[in-house]
C-alpha cells in the first residue's frame, strides 16, 4: 500500500504541475491581451475625439452652405432679369 500512495502522490502531483502550466500558459496570453488593449485605448480616444471635432465642423460647414444657397436664391429672385444680348 505504501508504494501505492507514492504513486498516486506522484500522479497528482504531476497532474497539479500541469495543471499550473497550463493555467499560467493561459493568463499570461491573457495579461498580453489586456495590455495590448491598455496600450491601445488612448489612441481610440484621440481618434473618437477628432472624430466628434470633424463631425462638428461638418455640420458647422452645412449650416453655413445652407445659409448661403438660401441668400444666392433670395438675391436672385430680388435682382431684375437680365437684359438679352445683342446677337451679332
């Protein structure tokens, strides 16, 4: 029976070793990820940031384009037509 349990303490044993191999295989893969990610994050902030800026300018820009086409089309519906040209 003793070289029973020396043996079974030994298949456990190399079982947990495994185990913890394989456990610490995979959170390493996983701390890497996360900081991957970490490293990453601030940029996609700055760029979601410039995004907002660009969306903001663009609508600023169509307000004004709006604004102006409604101006061109009230000066010529105020302005006398034109007189025809002379045909040579």
């Amino acid at each position: 029976m003793g070289a029973s349990v020396a043996e079974t303490r030994a298949y456990i044993d190399e079982r947990v070793g495994v185990s913890d191999a394989g456990t610490r295989r995979h959170f390493d893969v996983v701390g890497e990820s996360l900081r991957s990610e970490i490293r990453v994050a601030p940029s996609i902030e700055k760029m979601n940031g410039r995004i907002g800026e660009q969306t903001g300018r663009g609508d600023g820009l169509e307000g004004r384009v709006l604004r102006l086409e409604a101006r061109v089309l009230s000066l010529e519906d105020d302005r006398k037509p034109r007189r025809p040209r002379r045909q040579r």
